[in-house]
C-alpha cells in the first residue's frame, strides 16, 4: 500500500468520523438536561466501576513513556491514580448540578414596530480537540461537550493512547446506557497525526477547534487549521512580590504557585522582586531550594541568595521561558511599573500574580495588564476550570474573542437571535 492511499484512507476515515459526530450532535441540541444530567452521572458511576481498568491501561502508558524519556511534569499530566479518577468523576457530577446553558437569554427586547426580539445561547455543533499526555482533558471535554449540546472529537495523542481507548469506551457505554449516541464522543488517535492533520481541514463537519498542550501543538493548530480554532494554555506565568508583600503570605504564594504541580499551564515561571521587598526574597528563595527548585537568577538576585542556596546566572532566553519544570526565573526590579512592563514583554497573556498589602498597588496591577486572569495575594494555580466553579474546563483561553481565561459550558455556545413577528414585513 502506497503513502498516498493510507493518506486517502485515513482522511476518510476521519471525515466519516465528524460526519458521524455532526449527526450526533443534532440530536444533542434538543436533549433535555435531565437526559444530560443523567449521561454525566452515567459517566462518574461508569469511570469509578472500571477504574482498576483505566488505570492498569494507563500505567502501560506512563511506563512506555518514561522509558521514552518523557519529562518529570509532562508524565505527572499523563498519569492517573485512584484519587485523580475520583475527582474526575466528581467533576463529571458538579457539571450535571449546573444549570443547563443551552437557552440561556442572553438579551431581548420589544422593538418599536413591534417584533419581539431574543438572542438566546444554542451549542456549537461539533467541539474537536487536539492534546497530548492529558488523559483527564479526555473526560473533561467529553462532560462539557454533552451538557452544552455538542458532540466531540478528540485527538488525545500517542502518550495516553491506552488510557484513552479505555476511557472512550466507558463514556460512550454511559452515553449509550441513557439513549444517547455513542457518536457523541468519539476519539481519533487511530488516525495519528495525519489524523489530526485531516480534523484541522474539517471546516464545515468541525464547528470550533481547542488545542490543549505545548506551543507547537497549539501554535501548530493555530495556524494551519481552517476550522476555527480557540488559543489556549501556553503560560509563562509571572508573580510580583510588591514592596508591601508580607514574608510568609510571600513564601506560601510563590511556593504553591511554582511547586503544586509543575507540569501545568497555571505554574508560575517568573518571580519578580520590587527592590523594597529585597528583605524577604534570601528566605523566599531558600524556601524555594529546600523544595527542589533550579534558581534561574538575574545578578541583583544572586547576590542576595543564602550562601546554601545555589542560582544560576539568568538569561533573555529564561524571562521567555514555560519551563513546565522545578526552575524558576529571578528579576529584582526597580518598582511595580517595571515589574508589569516585564510582564507585558514576556507574559503569554495566562495569569500574573502580585502579592501585596498596598491597595493601591494591587489595583494598578491589575488595570495595566492585560492577562486572562490576574491574582491579587493569591496563587496563579487558582486559575483553572473546576477552580472558578465551572465543573472542568476544555482549556484556559488566552486569546481575547468570546472565551477567554477558564473555558465551561458558557464558551461552548454561541447564540442565535429569535425574532417574533406578527406578519411583520419590511417597508
């Protein structure tokens, strides 16, 4: 068989894929939210039943990549335990506890001649998704696809292929198990990347595409897709300690910000350090050494490091640096202005963060930057779906059209204009 017909092959096997999942999700734009709520129940109970499946499925995966040399933060990502499943499915089942988004008016009004006029929220149609080494995105995208109306189609990658085989199955059974179609969720990992390369084509059959994971995957989605696509999760997040910062409001933050879990998109990348606040930075970053963190300091930093505390000298490369990793990069700077015209040079636009007792400050923090989402004495970990309350998320938007920051339910509607006449025509 020649490259040219398993390139044909596999284009049509992805087409029908979507062809599939576009009639599905016709079916899905008029369910009830009680058979929603229901398949999304379904799901939690079918996750927690085969659980001792699904993780067996990812440890073949996690071994396989490790072996692979796969970094320390991205395998955490691929991995899944008893705990995180269990989560997983409580996400599944706080996502069935909101109200349904579908319907939603989102304006209306009585125009003067007359006509009665609404704009009310209805679902894509059809969500495809293209990530790596994130099982979890598996059963989040599939829960907020359902409960706001749309099918899915995912490319999870080659790293979690096991798992997600599995975890395919188990939601499509739960679908299936409440009347649903099992076309509704759909996976397209078979099709490896000329798969992926065929769902960025599929204008028309795709509504909207989200990738989730590194800069090239996203970059690389971004700018060959037809379908349109929605920017999400790069960040090279940044937090301030102001001149006000107390010490150990300072340490917890920029503790939890960087070490919680490193392999994330809301992990903090860059510390930056008012020169009032000089005091209490040898403390934050002896902390930062005792956990396991690689220095990455400017000289005015170094130079306040304990004497057991090594640093490396920074670079540019390291202010522009998603390390996704335990280093973090070090700058004093010499007020709050230069702390946010560094930001504004080298932020994703994800989330900063500025820990501080002046008021003031914090307001001007967060008025002249311009990033999805802005912490004020809190860590940047706090910016993520089930975080805000929204269930799960699909991705973290750092683009600026209708979803931005944590993407739920509302982000995966647009809207339709009803308008309501009474044999009304136009003069």
């Amino acid at each position: 068989m020649t490259d040219t017909t398993v390139a044909v092959d596999v284009e049509a096997a992805v087409l029908d894929v979507c062809r599939r999942a576009k009639v599905a999700s016709r079916e899905l734009a008029t369910a009830t939210r009680i058979t929603k709520d229901a398949a999304l129940h379904a799901m939690a109970d079918g996750l927690v039943a085969q659980s001792a499946r699904i993780i067996a499925a990812n440890a073949i995966d996690v071994a396989r990549e490790r072996e692979g040399g796969m970094s320390p933060g991205l395998l955490d990502r691929l991995t899944l335990t008893e705990a995180r499943l269990a989560t997983i499915a409580d996400a599944l089942r706080f996502l069935a506890s909101l109200p349904d988004p579908v319907g939603e008016i989102k304006r209306g009004s009585t125009l003067p001649n007359g006509i009665r006029l609404i704009q009310k929220a209805v679902p894509m149609g059809v969500v495809g998704m293209i990530y790596e080494a994130r099982p979890n995105v598996t059963v989040d995208a599939a829960g907020l696809a359902l409960k706001s109306g749309n099918a899915a189609v995912l490319r999870g990658g080659s790293a979690a292929r096991e798992c997600n085989e599995v975890l395919i199955a188990v939601l499509q059974d739960a679908l299936e198990s409440v009347g649903l179609p099992r076309d509704a969720v759909q996976s397209i990992d078979a099709y490896g990347r000329e798969g992926a390369k065929v769902l960025m084509h599929a204008r028309g059959l795709v509504d909207v595409l989200v990738p989730r994971g590194g800069r090239d995957l996203i970059q690389t989605v971004v700018r060959e897709s037809t379908v349109p696509a929605i920017e999400t999760g790069e960040g090279n997040c940044h937090v301030y300690l102001d001149a006000s910062a107390p010490l150990q409001r300072s340490i917890d933050i920029v503790l939890n910000s960087k070490t919680h879990r490193v392999g994330v998109c809301n992990a903090a990348e860059t510390l930056l350090v008012h020169k009032d606040a000089e005091d209490k930075l040898p403390a934050v970053l002896e902390a930062l050494h005792l956990a396991g963190v690689t220095l990455h300091c400017d000289e005015a930093a170094a130079d306040l490091a304990p004497d057991n505390v090594p640093t490396v000298r920074a670079t540019e490369e390291d202010w522009a640096t998603e390390y996704l990793s335990m280093d973090l990069a070090v700058k004093i700077v010499d007020n709050i202005d230069a702390a946010i015209e560094h930001i504004r040079r080298y932020s994703t636009g994800h989330t900063e963060a500025i820990v501080t007792e002046d008021i003031g400050a914090a307001d001007h923090f967060v008025k002249h930057l311009d990033s999805a989402a802005i912490m004020v004495n809190a860590s940047t970990r706090f910016t993520d779906g089930g975080e805000f309350g929204l269930g799960a998320e699909i991705g973290i938007s750092t683009q600026k059209l209708h979803a931005r920051g944590p993407m739920g339910l509302a982000e995966l509607t647009t809207t339709t204009w009803v308008a309501y006449g009474d044999g009304h025509t136009r003069a």
